[in-house]
C-alpha cells in the first residue's frame, strides 16, 4: 500500500429504534462533524429503494478549513437497523482524501471506492484516528481504465468520448446497465472522466445511483432520465447522442478525441490526459478551450485540422509547426495540407516528408496547375522550389516530386488550350535550375514523348535567361542522361548540345537540312545566338538555308507558320558576342524579315573591351562580308532590300532628340556607296537622300561633311543636298526681312537644283512652326516671289509661288494651310480697308482742292475791278 495515502473521515446515519434524524456519528477530526454533514447532506444522491443494488458510491470534491482540496468517497449501504418507524436505516461513510495525493498516484475512482470500501469495517467508532486506505500497487488509473477501454476506436469509444463531450456542457445522466456491480458502474463513469483531463476531477462529480424524483447535484451519475432540465441521457451500450447538440467547444474536443484515439491509440490518450493535473473548472466558461488545449498537446496536427474542418482561420506557422510532428495520422496531414496550400505562403517545405501521401500529392499538383493557369508564376515557383529544396537532390528522394510534376505536366496541356503557352514548360522551369541527370524521371519522360516539348523548354531558357548557355547545357543533359539528344520533334538539340560541349557542329547542317526543316532550323539559331554561339553557326549551308527561308513564305506543313515567320521569330532575342562577320550575316536575315538590325548595333554600341582591335576594324569586317553575301548569287536578288533594310535604320533620326547616323553609320554608308556592288548604290543613294528630307534631323558638322563628302562622288544627290541645305538655313535664321530673304533664296537654289515644291514644304513648315505660323507662310511666300521676280521677272515668280502654295495645300497639315489662308485674307482686307480709306481722304482732299481754286479764282475776279 502506498504509504501516507491517510483519509479523514465521517460516518452518518441515526440511532436504531429511535425518531432521531440522520447526522454525523463518529467523524476524524472530531470538530469538523458539522463539515462533514454538510457535505455528505450535498452530495446525497437521495434514498435508496427497496432492490437497488447496493453500496451507492458517490465522487465530490471538497475543501477544508484551511483551504486543501480534497476528493470526498462516500458509500451509502443499507444496515440491518431500523428506526422506530421500521424504516430501514441506510449508513454513509464518507472519507476525504488530499486532492494532490491522489493526482500523484495517478488514482481513478475506482481505486478510491474499492479501498474506501475495503476500509469501511475498520472505521472507528470513537473516531480518535484517521483511516488508512488500501488502494494497492495495481498501476492506478492507467491500468484500471486502460484494461477497460479497446485501443482501436469502436462504437464504445465514441459513446465515451461522446460522454466526455457532454460533460463539458453540462450534468450527464447515464442509464442502463441495471444488472452491473457499484464498482463496475463506476469504472464507467471512470473511463467517461479518464476522456477528460485529470484535473477536470477536482470540480467533477459521479455517482452509481440517485433516487427518482430527488435534486441530483451530481456531474455525472447513474439513474433515471427524466429529462431534467440542462441534463443530458444517455443509455449505456445505446446509441451515440445528437452530436448536433453539443456546443461548438464541445463538438470540436470530442472531433478531436476521437481523431487522437485512431491516431495514437487509447493508452496514449488516456496517458496524455491523466498527465494534466493541473485543476480544471467544469463551471468556467474557458472549460472548452482549456480541455481542448490540452488535448491538442498530444498532437497540435490534429487540433489544427479539427480547426480547419470547422472553418477557423488558423495561423499559418502552426501549420508547419503540426506537418513536421513525428506523428500524425494520414487524413489531419491532407487537411492541413490543403489549408497551407489555400494560405498565402509559399514556403511548403513542411509538407516535404508528405508528399508521397496520395491526398497531399494531389493536392499540390492541383493547386500548382492553378497557380500557372491562373497566371501566378510566383506562386507556382515559390511552391516548387520548397519542396525542391526540402528533398533529397536522388532519384529516390525526388521521386514523389517527380510525379507531381509529371502530373502537373499532363493537367496543364489536358486543359490549356492548344494554342495557348505551356506554363510548365514556357514559364515554370525556365525560371529554375536544372535537375540533376538521374532524377525526376517521371517529369523526363513526359518532356520526351510529347514531340517538341523539350525543344520548348530549350527556347524558354534562352529567353529568360541573360547567359542561358549554362543552364540549357544543365537541361540537356538532365533530358538526355548526359548523352547526345534524339528528341523526337526537337531534332535542334543534337547539334546544340554539340556546339555547348564541344564548340563544333558534329552534325551535317546544310542548305538542303536546313531548307527541309525551318523550324528545328530556326530554333537552333535562336539558341545558339542566345548561348552566345552564332559565330560557329551562321555560316556556309546554313546561313544560305536560312536566307532560302527568309524569302519563302509559303509552309512546308499548312500547319506550321511559314518559314519567314519561323525566322523571324527566331531573330527576336538581339544577339551578343558576334564576330564583325558573324553580325552582318545575322543583318542580312534581319532584313529580309523586316526587323531592326541588332548585329550592327551590337557591334557598334558595345564597350570596346581592353586590347580589341577597335570599332573601325570591326566595321571594315562588318562592311566586306556584308558586300561579299550580297554579291553572292543567292542573296544578289534581294541585295536591295537587304541595303534598304538595313540603311532604314542606321540612317534613322531620333524624334526626340534630332540626332541622325553616328561615325559608325556614317561610315558604313560610305564603304557600301564607295565599294564594290554597283546594284546597291542607288539604295545608298535613295536612303541618303530620304535623311536628308527629314526636317527633325538636327545635323552636326561632321554630318555636313559627310553629305559633302557624298555629294562629291554623287552627283544625282545634289537635290537632296541642296535641300538639305534649306532644313539647315530653316533651323538657323529667325523671322527678320534679311532671315526670310536668305531662306527664300535656299528654297529657290534647291528647286533649281531639282527639288520640287512638295520637298520644299517641309523645312518651311519647321520654320513657320517656330512662330505665328500664318504670319510666317505669308511672309516666306512673299520673300520667295520677290527672289523669283530679281531674278526671272514677275511672271516666272507668280507661277512658282503658285506652285509652292499648292504643295502647302497639300501637305500632311491642314491648320497650317488653314492659317495660312486666315492671315492673308486678314492682310488683303486691311490693305483693301487701308486703300479705301485713303481714296476717301483723297477725295475729300481733291474737293478742299476745288473749293480753294474756287475762291482763288473768286478773289481774283474781284481784285481786277478795284483799281488803286
């Protein structure tokens, strides 16, 4: 027996043969006779009837004078006595026992009542010294509940855990079992309160019968269910309660009991809970949450899924905190794991060790193909990488992210369109590093068997990537096993594997291959320029495979784009690290597919790196292979618009800033116009005079002289020069009679020169637009008749005025002409105003005139008949 188990104690009843009433007969200690009757009169589960099963044993908490909580056993037995009225006398022997001491024993009830009633014979009736209680070495509660309690979750284990719910919400009657022992009815209640956290018992009551009719104050008892009000039935080996009923707190721990049993099995359970010892209030209003807390520290997985079943926000680090318990059950894992799915982060890392979990995997995969379709690459990255990052980097650590990937792979092309991008292969895996040879097998496999899917993902690298040369080489060997690639669609990958490993093509790329095959042909240029590898590509068969696509526009396949289009995507990325010969090739394809020349800017542009031979060698490279191709009998045909392409923009003039060709534009005009290849030089000649036209073009005086220079061996340029020289002059003189006499006499030079009125129209529209535009047409039109009248008469300077107003007219600029028109009509009516009144005070003069010879020739005649 342990020792110092010590119980203090009471007996009631009354004295045989007597009218006296029940009280306390003999108590330790003596003077809390009054205390013990109290209690005994509270706890009272009423009188017995005739046939009841006796002992009644009741459980109820206690307090002494001194404020130590103790548990009160009381046995109610009937004696062989009666009272003066025949009635049968019952007895009661209540022992209290610290509430510590039995929490350190770990002691049920049934351990309590079988000592207290082993105790009852030996009870003293002096009551001069406590009671030493039997309870015996038989491993306490654990063993005696455990031993009543199946491991597995069946149909008595929900009623129990079912009971322990309703004990949270209120007093609970249990009914049934009328042919059980006291001591088994109360292993019963035993195992309903072992479901409960061990210091729920220093506030709950049991007890193995009550009398009908009578004011039960017990928690939990056996007796009738007469439907009191606020108390629950429930029938032993009956069915369960309307779970319905419970409140939210009690619904979730019985939710969350059950789910622990079938996880960790009863005695870990029921080991948990006795473990909690700290007392519990069943009247509180945080009983609920306490006992559910408590209950979530065997397993915090396993609250938070009950928490998300429900509907509750819960926090996302709790999530991961539960994924990386030692010990969860399968179905908690595929709750919480889609609830961390739903959330906001993308850190899956603690879903790593369940992703082989069937319900976890599906989930994720699912939720990656919306993420992607959905357009949230982040997202869909993020995730992966997680778990990427939290596996083994083997094929069998990889292997459940591997299917979920492959699986990610076939939902995406089932459901996207067939047009649409593949946001695995064109978005996703772009973004990240390669796998390593040797894993994600799964995912392989299905690159490989969908034609040119793997070709795909090549182009996606390249196009997202700044350097992507390593990172293509990684995928290509990831694809292949690190052999030479035979893709089937992608026959492009062969010979650029072998031009990242070994620097050379192994393969035969003629003409003809690459005539026969565009696409493979064109995307192997694309990523050979993109992996900085076009120098070893653009050349012989296949650089004039690639000008025979360029001029084709009709498909191989209807289906297919055409070949020009296949090219001129292929030419989207600018390419960079191009050998001067290398860039004119890649020039001429732009030019025939109506795209920027981006080999001569990149030559040009990039920053001279230290001991290179210098932009003016490289240009002389540039220029000679430029001149070579075009005179080769394939590209001789298109060599015009090869020149017209190219030159549209090396002679371009920036709109906003005015600035036209630079030195090394300038320069490659002069050695194309200058060398070898007459049949191009009117394209020169044509883009030069085009510049020339453009009244935005701010030019410098190394300009000038290069148009000088031009001029000297380009005789048919003079009209260009020449109005060239009137956009100068516009840009320079102002509005003064003398500026608008030197730009008069530059629009005439030009127009004998060849320049028509149209061409004139623009630099008078710049200088007119610097100011009051009508006022300064007017005024330029006049300065241009005068000029004309010096030097051919009035006639000649009507007709060509006429002329230029007509060109004015037709220009791109209505409101010019508009205003044009307003101001001179204005001018010629207050000329016509002016002229009208001056022949009025003309005429008015001319009539003071008259009256003054008048009266002139009056005091004439006057004067000649006075005589002095």
């Amino acid at each position: 027996m342990p020792p110092g188990l010590t119980a203090h104690w009471a007996l009631w009843g009354k004295e045989p043969r007597t009218n006296s009433g029940y009280k306390v007969l003999a108590a330790y200690p003596p003077d809390r006779s009054a205390d013990y009757n109290a209690s005994i009169l509270h706890w009272s589960p009423g009188t017995p009837a005739r046939g009841d099963q006796l002992p009644w044993i009741t459980i109820g908490p206690g307090r002494t004078p001194d404020g130590t909580d103790t548990l009160g056993i009381y046995v109610l037995d009937s004696t062989e006595n009666v009272d003066r009225t025949n009635r049968t006398i019952h007895r009661i022997h209540h022992f209290a026992v610290p509430t510590d001491r039995i929490g350190e024993l770990s002691l049920g009830w049934c351990d309590m009542a079988r000592a207290a009633v082993e105790a009852v014979p030996f009870v003293p009736a002096s009551g001069v010294a406590p009671v030493q209680l039997p309870v015996g070495d038989g491993g306490g509660l654990l063993a005696h509940v455990g031993s009543a309690i199946s491991d597995r979750v069946t149909a008595g284990s929900h009623w129990l855990a079912a009971a322990a719910a309703c004990l949270l919400d209120g007093p609970v009657v249990v009914t049934g079992a009328r042919d059980y022992k006291p001591l088994d009815l109360l292993q019963v209640l035993d195992c309903v309160a072992a479901m409960l956290p061990f210091g729920v018992r220093a506030s709950l009551s049991a007890a193995t019968g009550s009398s009908s009719g009578s004011q039960v104050p017990m928690r939990l008892y056996w007796g009738v269910a007469d439907e009191s009000p606020g108390v629950t039935g429930l029938v032993w080996d009956g069915g369960l309660p309307d779970l319905d009923r419970l409140s939210p707190g009690a619904r979730s721990y019985f939710d969350l009991l059950i789910e622990a049993w079938h996880t960790h099995g009863a005695e870990t359970v029921v080991a948990h809970l006795a473990r909690s010892r700290a007392p519990l209030d069943l009247d509180s209003a945080h009983v609920h949450a306490d006992a559910l807390h408590i209950l979530s520290g065997l397993n915090p997985g396993l609250a938070l899924a009950q928490e998300v079943r429900h509907g509750r926000t819960v926090d996302d680090q709790l999530i991961d905190d539960a994924l990386r318990h030692e010990v969860f059950d399968t179905q908690s894992v595929a709750v919480l794991s889609a609830a961390k799915l739903a959330g906001r982060s993308t850190d899956l890392s603690a879903m790593a060790r369940h992703l082989p979990q069937a319900e976890v995997s599906q989930a994720f995969w699912e939720q990656l193909v919306d993420d992607l379709l959905d357009g949230h690459l982040d997202n869909a990255r993020g995730r992966f990488e997680s778990l990427r990052e939290a596996t083994p980097d083997t094929r069998e650590g990889r292997d459940p992210l591997d299917r979920a990937l492959a699986c990610v792979v076939d939902q995406v092309r089932r459901r996207a369109s067939v047009d649409a991008q593949d946001p695995v292969v064109d978005r996703l895996l772009p973004t990240i590093a390669a796998f390593s040879p040797g894993t994600m097998a799964f995912t392989q496999s299905q690159l490989l068997s969908l034609p040119g899917l793997a070709g795909r993902l090549v182009q996606a690298v390249c196009a997202h990537q700044h350097d992507p040369a390593p990172q293509v080489l990684a995928w290509l060997r990831w694809l292949c096993d690190e052999s030479v690639p035979d893709v089937p669609g992608s026959p492009e990958l062969a010979p650029l594997y072998a031009l990242l490993v070994s620097g050379s093509v192994t393969v035969d790329l003629s003409r003809k291959w690459t005539e026969a095959h565009p696409g493979p042909a064109t995307r192997l240029l694309a990523a050979a320029a993109a992996c900085g590898l076009a120098d070893l590509l653009l050349r012989g068969g296949f650089f004039e495979g690639l000008v025979a696509c360029a001029c084709r526009s009709t498909p191989t396949d209807p289906a297919d784009p055409t070949p020009q289009a296949q090219l001129h995507r292929a030419l989207d990325r600018p390419p960079y690290q191009l050998r001067p010969e290398t860039a004119a090739r890649w020039d001429m394809l732009c030019s025939l597919t109506d795209r920027l020349p981006e080999g001569f800017f990149a030559l040009t542009r990039t920053p001279e790196p230290a001991g290179s031979a210098g932009v003016t060698t490289r240009l002389a490279g540039y220029a000679s292979t430029l001149q070579a191709e075009l005179d080769s009998p394939l590209v001789r045909e298109h060599a015009a618009t090869v020149v017209k392409g190219l030159l549209d923009e090396i002679l371009s003039v920036d709109p906003e800033t005015g600035e036209g060709p630079d030195d090394t534009g300038r320069d490659l005009t002069l050695r194309l116009l200058e060398g070898p290849g007459s049949s191009t030089h009117l394209v020169v000649v044509d883009a030069v005079a085009r510049l020339t036209r453009s009244p935005l073009w701010n030019e410098t005086e190394q300009d000038t002289r290069w148009l000088d220079r031009i001029a000297r061996h380009r005789p048919e340029l003079a009209p260009a020069l020449s109005l060239r020289t009137v956009h100068r002059t516009a840009r320079a003189v102002g509005n003064t009679a003398e500026d608008r006499r030197v730009l008069a006499a530059r629009l005439l030079d030009a127009h004998r020169a060849g320049a028509d009125p149209d061409e004139l129209c623009a630099p008078l529209r710049s200088w007119a637009a610097r100011g009051p535009v009508g006022e300064r047409i007017l005024d330029i039109l006049t300065a241009y008749r005068n000029a004309w009248t010096t030097q051919d008469g009035p006639h000649r300077a009507d007709q060509e005025t006429g002329r230029l107003e007509l060109a004015l007219r037709r220009g791109p600029d209505p409101a010019l002409w508009q205003a044009y028109i307003r101001h001179a009509v204005d001018c010629l009516k207050k000329r016509r105003a002016d002229n009208a009144r001056q022949i009025r005070d003309l005429a008015h003069e001319q009539k003071q005139m008259d009256h003054e010879i008048d009266r002139l020739r009056g005091l004439d005649a006057g004067v000649s008949h006075i005589r002095p």
